[in-house]
C-alpha cells in the first residue's frame, strides 16, 4: 500500500471557487451533478478524487467530453485544460443502500423506515462527487436537493436555507447556500423522515439563529438535554473566546449508524445517538456528561476546525487537540473542575499512554500514513490537548486568549499547520514557543524522574529533574522536550512552604512552575527547615510518567493535604501503585498495603470531603493501566492482585461503615441530575462494589435490591453489573429483565451487551459468542460492534487474553467478517491487539501467531491492513 508523507506535501494545482451540487436523491441509486468553478495555481491538469462512482457525464466549460479527452485511473479524474479558469461539470451515480461503510453517502436504519445521510472526514466526500478532496481546498458551496416529497420529507443540507418548493411529481426540493468556503470533509447532507426541537438563540453579536436537532420519531423526545447543552456551549464560547456562530440556522441529526463519536459539519452536525439523546431512564450520568462534552466539541469545532482549518491531514490534532481542550475546560467550567481533570488524565493513561507504549505509537503530528482514518487516535486527540493545556499554562490565562485570539483572526477562512498556531501564540505574547513543536514531531511517553535531596546545614531543597523518552516505533532516538513542571512543597504538618529558588530575593508563592528543558535539571530552593514532601505535577502539568520514589507515609501526607485536588487523588493513585505492588509480590498484609488502605479509611470517616472525589479515591488503577507496573503481563495475576488490595481496603474501613454508609446513600437515592444526586450515585457504586468483594452473600442481596428499587439508569446498572459479577446465577433474572425492558432501545441494549462483554474470566468468552446470536446482535452496526466485541476485547483483559488464545482466534475471524462490511470499525477493533508484545510468553506466542496470520492476508482493506502490518511490527 502507498505511504502519504508530511514531507511531500505541495499546495493544491487548482483551487475551487465555487461548487454547485444538485442531488438526485434516492435509496438504491442517488445522482450527483457537481460544477465546479476551478482556478489554476500551477501549471498542471485538473486532478479530481473520486472512488466507486459511476460517471454518467463530464463536461468542460459546457461542451461534454468524449472519452480519450480525459483520463480515469486509479481513483483519480484527470482532466487537461489550457486556460487559467474553467468550469468543470460531472454527473455519477452512487448507490447508498449498498455502502455499508458508512463513508459518503448512506442510509442509516432501514429501506423503509430510514433516511440517507453522508460522512465525509477524512475522505469520504469523493464517494459521492469527482472533487479535490483535500483539506486546503476551501470553497463556497451551494446545494440543491431533489426528492420523493412522502420518503424524504426532511431535506437537509449545511449553510443558510435558500428556497424550497414541489416538483409536481410527487417530488420536491430545498437549496441551501453556505457563504463560509469550506473544505469538502465538512460537506453534509441528510434526507428523510425525521422529528425536531426547536430553540432560538441569539449571539452575543446579535444574530438570530435558529436551533434545530433532528431524529427519528421514537427518540425524539430524548434530545431535550442535548439542545440545552448545546446553548450552553454556544454561550461559554462567545465568553470564554469571544466566538460567535455564523449562519441563521444551525441543525443537529442523530443516527444509530455512526462510525465515531459526532461529526462537526458545518451548519450540520451529525452525531452517533449515543452521543446525543438522554433520559434519566435510559442513560447513566457519564452518558449525560458525555452527551453535554460531545455536542460542545462539535460546536466548538466551527471555529478550531471550519473557519480555521487543517493544510492536510496530518495536522489533525490542529483541529482535534484544540478542540478537546476547548471541551475539557467547557465541561470543567459546568461541572467540578477537578473531578474533570481526574476523569481526562485516567482517560490519558488507560489509552493513550498504553497506544504511545505498543507498536501503533506515533506522534501527535504524524510523519507518514497510509490510511488517515486509522489516526484519529488517543494520541492526537488526548495526547493533543495536553500539548495545548501546556501552551496554555506557559502564556497564562490572558496571554492564552490573546494567542487564540490572533490566531482566529490570522488564519480565518485558512487551512492552517501546527506552525501557523504556535507562532499566533508566540507572536501574540512576544515569546517563542517553537520548543514546544518538538512535543508534536516525538511519540511516547517521557519519563519524568525526581529526587530530592534536603541539605540540613544550608537549609536547603534541591530538586534533581531528569527526562528520558523510551525508544518507539519508528523513533529510536528521543530528544528531551520543555516539561513545565507545576509543584508545591509540603512541610510534615501538610503545610504548603513558601517557594524560593536559589539566586531570588524574595519567595514568590507557595506553588510555582519550572520548566526542564535539557535532559536533566537541578531546582534549588532555599529557606527549608526540614525535608520537605514535593506535590509535582499538579494538575498534571505535562503529560509524562512521573517516577519518584516517595515514601508511603509521604503519600499519604499529599493525599490528606494537597490543596491541588487532582494531585491529592494523584497520591493516592501512586499509593495505591505502591500497594497494587506489594500484593502482587504476595505480601497483602504488608506496610504499603496497610498505608494506602489506612489513609483511605481516615478520608472516609471524614465528613468534609465530596462523595464524588472519594468516590474516585477509593478506586484504584484499572487492570488496564496496571500492566505498566511489570515487564509482562499475566492479566490473572494482575487482576488477583488488584481484588486483593480491594479487599484489604474494604476491610481497613470496616464493613459495618461501609455499609452504614451506603444505607443511607441509598437511603437518599433519587433521580435527579445535579451534582450532589450524582455523586452519591457514584459513592454508592463504590461502596456496593467493596461489600460486594468482602461479602459476596451480603453484595448479592445489595445488588439485587437496588436494581429492582433503582430511580434510573445509573443505579439500575451499577447493581446489574455489581450482581453480574458476584452472583452470576442471580443474576440471570434480572438480564432478561433488563433485555426485554429495553427491547427496542438501541442504545441501552448496547449497555447490556458491554455490561456482560467486561465479564471476567474463563467463561467470558463463550458468553460474547452467545451473545453473539442474539437477535439484537449484527455486525452491521458499528455501536453493537463496539459493545460486544469492542468492549470485550479493549476493557475484558482475562476474558480476551485467555491463556489458550481462543478469544484471539475468534476475534480474528471476526475482523474478517466486520471488514468486509466496514473497514473502518474492523481496524478500530483490531487496535486491541496492540500490547501483544508485552504479553507473558505462552499469551504472546499465541497472539502472534493470530497476528501473524492475519497480517499476511491480502484481501483485506486498507484499514485493517494497515493496522495489523503495524501491530505484527
Ligand atoms: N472530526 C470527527 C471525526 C471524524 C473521523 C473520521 N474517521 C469528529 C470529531 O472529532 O469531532
Ligand atoms: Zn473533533
């Protein structure tokens, strides 16, 4: 397959000032007729991308071509022209029923009752028209659709509505015009019968512009908290960056058939349902939070994305980074900002640091790609936006907006590089932030150690920071990268000291932040009486792998007093490290076990601290992120020694605590979706988890209670998974219960099916493939997908590496099958085996094999291709 490199990249020959779509739209068989008014930049022939289209028509400044007067070959449309200027007109036909990639033009549901739809990022648009499908190809577009007026009776597309009407026929047609040039990833049209909410908004520059979200009639009424959402982001935009949206009218569609999370096309964003609808009955307060992050994403989207958008595509996380980091300081302004950084930084270390530590690591600025959708990863998206929070926390709050700022302002109707935005940042503030590009070209995780050394006679601190970035993929040699370290110093009283570094007059504040820059760097600081605990990396200042040998007691110190709330729960993650060790090393009993599961205990009988944030104490590293804590992985071993630690836990705070006070969480139990409501929910998940460990008897009871007692979805759940672990006999019940409940409901029987995916053990995976033949089970649909095989494969580690390598095998002829369907969710699913080579031997033995196998095939897609040949590296 061929590479695309960073490095040959040239400016489009021919540039697009107008295009003109008219859809002939139908189930089976969709005509396009596409005019483009093209002008030249370089003296080349016109060169249109176009893949599985039927070309019925070309035409050249009006006169139709005849064959020999252009060139087909190889998924390209080569047309030689003589002048500077020229229109270029194609008509082709497409056929939506039959793409079950859901990339281009499709139908999502079913012939009769669905309705047609495009995805077009990263290159899904020359699926439906011969056109330059490249980012920095922007252009106006207006757009005419033409359909069966009783199937289709909603016509969309993005821009401002300009005229509709009847055909006479029984058909009928809508035009619409976007004056925003736009690049073709960020085209979009939906056709057929569909529901709306309606809201009007006006912005802070006083446009008026009317709110729509569109869905099918049975789940329309479930999108009320995604269009409050939506006015929220649009509002925390115009006042945390001064932006405003810009056409009157702004439409939100939901599908069940979505290969990711939403799409931000512009003036119509369409969304994975999953992503969109909400009701207390049938989502958890993560699917609401998740809802609320998402649709403010896709928001936020139209400006770090459509107004100013990527040169190509591996400027992805240009787009991408940004955007998540405008998300992640949206959700932490509405809800608990703390909280919000504990939930991204788990995010970070369950996938991306695992992703940047196996075979499919690249930098958040890839240098190469044979397929771009394969990049749309933890790393350019997580990774990405940590880079941004670093740039942010260098300029400061108001120097940030300046860049931003500048940036928006420099660079509108642009498509843009990761240069153009470091240098509207510098330039704003008068700073070089050109060391920080080095961030975006390395892949991996660097390591960060620390070591202190107190100096009793001079009374003095000194802070030896080095950095070292393991080897990766690609990347044998590493640079060191400008690590802004953010830290406090904490006396044995838990007291934070006034910090000064050696050479000032004066301390300066009690947190501060120094930036390592070479490989290694000592930090002085003075006026120290006693040996001092250092809280580093607050806020996760820098996304690294901290290695610092604390003492459990000085953990324990920072999880009672650091003020910093996400170091706070960071001590107790390192703790809990140091205590998931020692009960690995056979040694349950011993002192840094006792150390964490004590601490924990003190905080639990503490009246003062929030149920949410104890919540997230008293749970330790997933089996997910443990893994890095030894050279190979055994996921038995890994799991036994987590439950143990568990177990200790449970027993340090004492059953008849936790159970008083689950009663009375349970007591209060309720519906609601404020905050508090929220958090005693999660507490008493928790706290049913460790009754449930230390009592499987007194859990099961627990459990079953609470399912048939639960107000809404997130106790019904949290009992039903609770349950399916300890008592799995009991809980047959209330499975069939909850599948025939939620017969119907798409989107809660993906819960089912993940909720019985992540069972653990032997058993699991003769419980996927009997699942496997549920009725409601297809591999058509890329959300069942993800939440059978996806979560039983990604989040299901002694289910999926079982010693045997049967759930490798099986999986294997699973990616075939999917593949065939849709290449996109095949690879996706295929990413699982990325750790392979961590494996113990007999697990590794057997997944290479699998691997090996798979990746020799030659008749699957580039998609899967491409990840298996990375993977089997
Ligand atoms: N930009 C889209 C992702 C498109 C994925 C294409 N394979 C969603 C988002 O990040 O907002
Ligand atoms: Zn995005």
């Amino acid at each position: 397959t061929s590479v695309i490199r960073l490095a040959d990249y040239r400016p489009p020959a021919w540039a697009v000032a107008h295009v003109a779509l008219e859809f002939d739209l139908g189930i089976d068989r969709t005509e396009v007729l596409a005019t483009l008014e093209l002008v030249r930049q370089a003296d080349e022939p016109i060169r249109l991308d176009g893949e599985g289209l039927e070309l019925l028509e070309l035409h050249l400044d009006g006169r139709r071509l005849g064959e020999g007067e252009y060139i087909l070959a190889n998924g390209v449309l080569e047309v030689g022209v003589d002048g500077d200027r020229c229109t270029l007109a194609t008509r082709v036909a497409v056929r939506p029923a039959e793409n079950t990639a859901f990339e281009g033009l499709y139908l999502s549901g079913s012939r009769d009752a669905g309705f047609l739809l495009t995805q077009c990022e990263a290159e899904g648009f020359r699926h439906i028209t011969f056109y330059p499908d490249r980012p920095d190809v922007l252009s106006t577009f207006t757009v005419t659709l033409r359909a069966d007026k009783a199937r289709f009776p909603v016509l969309l597309a993005g821009g401002n509505p300009d005229g509709a009407g009847d055909l006479g026929d029984g058909r009928h047609w809508a035009r619409f015009v976007d004056p925003h040039p736009k690049p073709s990833y960020l085209f979009a049209l939906v056709a057929g019968r569909l529901e709306r909410i309606s809201r009007d908004y006006t912005t802070a520059d006083g446009r008026a512009v009317a709110l729509h979200i569109w869905a099918e009639a049975d789940v329309i009424d479930r999108c009320d908290y995604a269009m409050d959402s939506l006015e929220r982001s649009m509002r925390w935009d115009e006042q945390a960056y001064g932006r405003n949206y810009d056409l009157d009218v702004f439409h939100v569609v939901a599908t069940h058939d979505f290969n990711m999370g939403a799409m931000e096309n512009k003036g119509l964003n369409i969304f994975n349902a999953k992503y969109l609808l909400a009701d207390p009955d049938s989502s958890t307060d993560d699917e609401y939070r998740h809802v609320e992050a998402v649709v403010a994403h896709e928001y936020f989207h139209n400006w770090s994305g459509n107004r100013v958008t990527c040169r190509d595509w591996f400027q992805l996380s240009l787009k991408e980074g940004l955007t998540v980091f405008r998300e992640q300081s949206f959700s932490a302004d509405m809800n608990s900002a703390p909280l919000k950084r504990i939930e991204d930084v788990s995010l970070l270390r369950r996938a991306q640091f695992p992703e940047d530590a196996g075979p499919l690591s690249h930098p958040v600025r890839p240098s190469q790609y044979s397929e771009i959708n394969n990049f749309y990863t933890a790393t350019v998206y997580e990774k990405g936006a940590e880079l941004v929070r670093m740039l942010a926390g260098h300029l400061g709050h108001q120097g940030f907006r300046k860049g931003m700022d500048l940036y928006f302002e420099r660079h509108d109707g642009q498509a843009a590089t990761i240069e153009d935005y470091l240098g509207a940042l510098g330039d704003a503030n008068g700073v070089d932030l050109a060391p920080y590009l080095a961030w975006y070209g390395q892949a991996g995780t660097p390591r960060l150690s620390a070591e202190g050394r107190y100096d009793e006679g001079k009374r003095r601190y000194r802070l030896l920071l080095r950095q070292r970035t393991p080897a990766s993929a690609g990347q044998p040699n590493k640079q060191p990268l400008p690590v802004p370290v953010r830290l406090s110093l904490f006396d044995a009283s838990g007291r934070a000291l006034p910090l000064r570094l050696e050479g000032e007059t004066q301390a300066s504040a009690v947190e501060r932040t120094v930036v390592l820059t070479g490989a290694e760097q000592a930090f002085v600081f003075e006026d120290i009486d006693a040996a001092p605990v250092p809280s580093l990396l607050r806020g996760f200042s820098a996304p690294v792998i901290l290695e610092c040998e604390y003492a459990p007691r000085e953990l324990a110190l920072l999880l009672r007093h650091d003020a910093d709330g996400f170091n706070r729960w960071d001590a107790g993650q390192q703790l809990a490290g140091l205590a998931y060790d020692a009960c690995r090393d056979g040694e349950p009993a011993g002192a840094a076990v006792a150390a964490w599961a004590d601490a924990l205990a003190g905080l639990f009988s503490d009246a003062g601290i929030d149920d949410a944030l104890l919540a997230e104490l008293l749970t330790p590293p997933g089996e997910i992120e443990l893994v890095e804590r030894q050279p190979e992985r055994d996921p038995e071993r890994i799991r036994a020694a987590r439950q143990a630690m568990l177990r200790a836990l449970a027993s340090a705070i004492g059953t008849d605590a936790l159970r008083t006070r689950y009663d009375s969480l349970r007591a209060q139990a309720s519906a609601g979706l404020d905050a508090a409501s929220q958090a005693r929910r999660q507490l008493k998940r928790r706290l049913l988890d460790l009754l449930a460990l230390v009592d499987a008897n007194e859990g099961k009871a627990l459990a079953a209670a609470q399912y048939d007692a639960a107000p809404g979805m997130t106790d019904r759940l949290a009992a039903l998974a609770t349950l399916a672990v300890t008592a799995p006999a009991a809980a047959e019940a209330p499975l069939a219960h909850f599948r025939e409940r939620y017969d119907g409901n798409a989107l809660a029987l993906d819960k089912w099916f993940a909720l019985q995916a992540q069972l653990p053990g032997d058993g699991a995976l003769a419980r996927v493939q009997a699942l496997e033949r549920d009725d409601a089970f297809t591999l058509k649909n890329p959300n069942r997908v993800q939440a059978l095989l996806g979560t039983f494969a990604r989040t299901n580690p002694t289910g999926f590496h079982r010693a045997d390598g049967a759930a490798y095998r099986w999986l294997a002829d699973r990616l075939v099958a999917i593949d065939a369907l849709n290449p996109q969710v095949a690879a996706r699913v295929a990413t699982a085996f990325n750790g392979w080579k961590r494996l113990e031997p007999a697990r590794r033995e057997a997944a290479h094999a699998v691997v090996a196998e798979l990746a020799g095939r030659k008749d699957l897609s580039r998609d899967l291709t491409d990840i298996l040949a990375r993977v089997a590296l």
